[in-house]
C-alpha cells in the first residue's frame, strides 16, 4: 500500500481551518459554544492553526454521558475547540483514507449512508435469489472500546507518514483511556479504516487460494461438513456426485469469492451465500481473523439462516428478497407518536409534520400500507393539489388544512365539557356535496295542471368556524360583573413544528337538522363570537342528536 506524505503543508493553511469551522458548524450555529467561538472567529482559528503548527496541541479531557437506548452507549464529549482542529486534519485524512474502503462499506463516508447500504443490500437481494439465499449477520461486541491504540497506530501508518500529522493522530488515539471516543468525527472515520484490510480480505476468503495447506485443510472441511449436516434428499443426491464433485465445487467459490455477498456498516458485517456450509466456513474464518489480527469480539448471537426465515434486521430495516421491513421496534415507536398526536387532535397535517423524521424513515421501506392506515398522506400527486385548489372553503381566507372532522368536537352527554369548549366564530348554511334527499315537489304536467313527482336534491348542511378554548379563566370586572377570558389553541408552524403567536381557527361540517334548526332561528351572526358546546343527547325513543349548549 502506497504512503502519503507532506499532508500538514496542507492542514496548516487558515483556508482549511476556516472550512473546517464552516463543515462542523452547519447547523449549529444556534449554540452557545458556537456563538461564543464565532464571536472571535479570527483569534480562535489562528490560536488553533498556531497548535497545530507547533505541535503544542493536546486533546481536551473527555465529559462522557451515558445513554440508554435499546443498549447503553457512552457518548464522549469535548469542547468546540477540540472539534475543529480534528475538522482540519479531517479535511485531508478523510478522502485519503476513504480510498482504501471496499465500495460496500458504507458508514462514516460522506453519501454512503444507511439509504446507500439499503440500496446495495436490496440490489444484491434481489438480483441473485439462489446467489443469496443464505446469510450471517456479524457484530462487533462493543467494537469502538476494543479497538488497541497500538493496532490502530499501525493501520494508520501503513497509508500516512507524514511525522507531524502521525504525531497529531497518535495523541487523539492515546486521548481516551479505552479504544476511541464514539461520538467524535475523527474518531468514526479511524474506527471505519481499522476494518478496511479486513473487508478486502473477506471478499478475496482470507488468499487462501494462494496456500496449498490452507486450501486443502479448509477443502477438507467443506467436504466433511457437507456429509455431516445432510439432511434433505436434494443434499443427498449432491453428496452421490462424489467428493472431487464437492471438492471442484469448494474451490469455485472460493475462486469466485464474496463481491457482491459481503457488505459492512460501522461493526455490523452482513454476508450472504447460496451454500450454507460454505458460507458457516468463511463465518469461521471472519471470527478467527477478528479475533487473532484485530483482537475484536464478535457478538455470540449470530447464526447462518435462510433471508426468507425472518429476514436481514440491520440499519432499522428488515430486508427480504422481494421487500422491506420496518424494524419492529420502529414501527411501534411511529405508530405510537402518530397516536399521540391524534389524541392531542391534531389533523393528518400536522401529525406529518410532527412525526416527519419517523416518517420519513419509514418510507424507505415497504410501509405503504401502514402509513395509509396511520392515514398519513406521502403522495403529493397533482390530482390532489388541484382538488385542494378547487374545494369550495365556506369561509374566505381559510385553508383547507384547517378542516376538521365534526365527531372531534362533539361531547356526549355527562362527559366532562372541558376539552370540548369551542368559541364559535361565524356559521354558514349551504348545500351538502355528499348526502341528498329525495323529495316530494308539484311541477307541471304540460296540460296547464300540476303533478307530484319526486326530485333528489343536496342535503342542507352548517358549516361552522370555531377556536378551541384550552383554558378558562374567570374573573369579577369593575362593575362587580363576572367576565370569562380564554385561552385558545396555538397555530402550529408547519416548518418547524412549534406554536406561534397566533390562535388556531378551524371549520367543520354538520348535517344535524337540530343544529341548523338553532342557527336558523335561535341566533344569528349578530350573537357571535361566543363560547359553546356540541353535546350529543339521546331522545327517549333511543334516537342521538346535537345541540349547541
């Protein structure tokens, strides 16, 4: 492998330095640290640029904070500082080292993300039904922690010898006590190079192709655990072919090797094959080497199964060859965000706009018909945006996401009143687009007389427009009168997801020939705007309607 040299000429610029300032704070310019390191940009760069220049720059101590998700991880911690002087040397060390990555290693590399090993994983699944019929998932048992500095000064030597930036790298190394710090860039694009070797050694099985002695003794093995694992007819007809049959057959695969069988995403190595036993024997070499060349632990939980027993769970997904899954675990945590924000009355909208980000994830995957069943809408299709253009809002200025179904705001009788507390703002009485009647009507019969025929005609409807009151507050005015204030529902900013200043207004549609009876003839408009409830009673023949109250 080629080495590189005369890299800190290239570190040691202020260009580079401002760049690295610019890639760590995108997006965090709202940040304390930030703001305060932004305040005096110059001097800080330049205190940083001399650092490094002198060699005087060591790593800050660590402030690590444990968290507990699905498994405990332990995030580590330094100052803003810290991060952009590894920004820096990042800046020429990334693309360096990223040259060595075999294409299917797809974490800690700018594009190649979880969506890039999705693709690859799904693409090799689907080309090569009987080429991938089997797979074995490995995990690296707490990989970032057992990663030996002195291993990982190695690996990095075999590709930089640049003295000042290996003197640079080796203090970041030896900063942390116990392998490298997870949650600090230079550290992920270290940890996914520790593994590149590696990753070129699996796909090629380990060279044994190029030792006689290991060929035979694997050979060997192959052919013996084929006899000792026979369990179908299928099996026993290849076993009548004869060992140099399985011999020949042993060393095509190895010839053929793993290309587009193996990919890796951080410690997570997923392997398929079409031979079970085959592919038990490379598992076998992978942990051997593991453990003998990198000192790495793999998690005891793995096993060589069929992709159609349960499929591959990695990267959150569940891949199969013909579809994707959402993790179990996802899925439940969409559906019950999704459930909360229905129980806070939220409309389709806006429960998409606040579940974006688990949405968004699920929709990568096979999930069509669980999102229709959340009712979450992900096809902005034209036909839709036209007939949202289209619909005949009763109330001018008002959109069509403002609607909401009448059943949100209706209490039933001997339910408590609170939730349901509206301030009804205007009414309009207009023709129903969904139900119709028929009715009895006199029309002439061409000989100067009249004739009963009967006519279907649109339903009368009320539609209303209303804010919901989430607080009531009473209290005694100057005249000794009492006067109730409210607070209303905020407006929901569809960016960002927060209130705003503004209150929420709504517009809803009802056919209940009780509520149109009290718009037509027991208020007005000249009454409104006024606090209300819709209570739903039931008549004594066992007949429900709605009232204003």
């Amino acid at each position: 492998m080629k080495r590189r040299g005369f890299i800190s000429p290239l570190i040691e610029t202020r260009l580079n330095f401002e760049k690295a300032f610019d890639g760590f704070a995108d997006g965090k310019h709202r940040r304390a640290a930030v703001r305060k390191f932004e305040a005096d940009l110059e001097a800080n760069l330049d205190r940083l640029l001399d650092a490094y220049i002198s060699g005087t720059w060591r790593t800050s101590e660590y402030r690590d904070d444990v968290i507990h998700e699905h498994k405990t991880r332990t995030i580590s911690k330094v100052p803003i500082d810290d991060h952009v002087i590894q920004w820096a040397a990042c800046q020429h060390v990334e693309p360096l080292l990223c040259g060595t990555y075999i294409r299917r290693s797809c974490s800690c590399v700018k594009g190649r993300g979880t969506h890039d090993f999705m693709k690859l994983l799904k693409a090799d699944l689907e080309r090569d039904y009987l080429g991938t019929y089997y797979f074995v998932q490995l995990d690296a048992h707490h990989y970032f922690q057992h990663i030996l500095h002195s291993l990982m000064k190695e690996r990095i030597r075999t590709k930089i010898k640049d003295p000042k930036l290996l003197a640079f790298l080796d203090e970041f190394i030896d900063s942390y006590y116990l392998g490298l710090p997870l949650g600090v860039k230079l550290s992920q694009i270290l940890a996914n190079f520790f593994l590149a070797k590696f990753d070129h050694d699996v796909i090629r099985i380990f060279d044994i192709a190029k030792d006689p002695e290991k060929m035979a003794y694997w050979r060997s093995r192959y052919v013996t655990d084929c006899f000792l694992t026979c369990r179908t007819e299928a099996q026993a007809a290849e076993l009548a072919k004869g060992v140099e049959y399985l011999n020949r057959k042993f060393d095509g695969f190895v010839a053929e090797g793993l290309n587009n069988r193996y990919q890796r995403f951080a410690d997570n190595m997923v392997t398929e094959h079409g031979d079970k036993v085959f592919l038990h024997l490379v598992t076998e070499m992978q942990i051997m080497v593991l453990a003998r060349d990198y000192y790495i632990d793999v998690n005891k939980n793995w096993n060589v199964r069929p992709v159609d027993a349960g499929g591959i769970d990695v990267c959150g997904y569940v891949f199969f060859h013909d579809h994707i899954r959402l993790r179990k675990r996802n899925k439940k945590a969409l559906c019950r965000e999704v459930a909360k924000c229905k129980k806070k009355g939220l409309s389709p909208e806006e429960t998409r706009l606040r579940c974006a980000s688990r949405i968004g994830f699920a929709s990568h995957a096979d999930t069509n018909n669980l999102l229709r069943k959340l009712d979450i809408n992900m096809e902005k299709r034209l036909g839709t945006v036209i007939k949202n253009r289209k619909v005949n809002i009763p109330f001018k200025g008002m959109r069509y996401d403002q609607k909401r179904t009448f059943s949100e705001i209706v209490c039933k009788d001997g339910q408590d009143e609170t939730p349901y507390k509206i301030l009804l703002v205007d009414f309009i009485e207009d023709d129903s687009t969904i139900e119709k009647e028929t009715v009895l009507v006199q029309v002439p019969d061409g000989n100067g007389g009249t004739k009963t025929e009967q006519q279907t005609r649109p339903k009368k409807r009320l539609a209303i427009r209303y804010k919901r009151i989430v607080k009531t507050t009473a209290a005694v005015n100057d005249e000794g009168e009492e006067v109730e204030t409210y607070e209303f529902e905020p407006e929901i900013d569809k960016k960002t997801g927060q209130p705003t200043g503004r209150d929420a207004e709504w517009y809803s549609y009802s056919g209940s020939s009780v509520l149109l009876d009290q718009a037509g003839n027991d208020f007005t408009k000249e009454d409104l705007p006024c606090p209300t409830v819709i209570t739903e009673y039931t008549n004594k023949q066992g007949k429900k309607f709605l009232k204003f109250t």
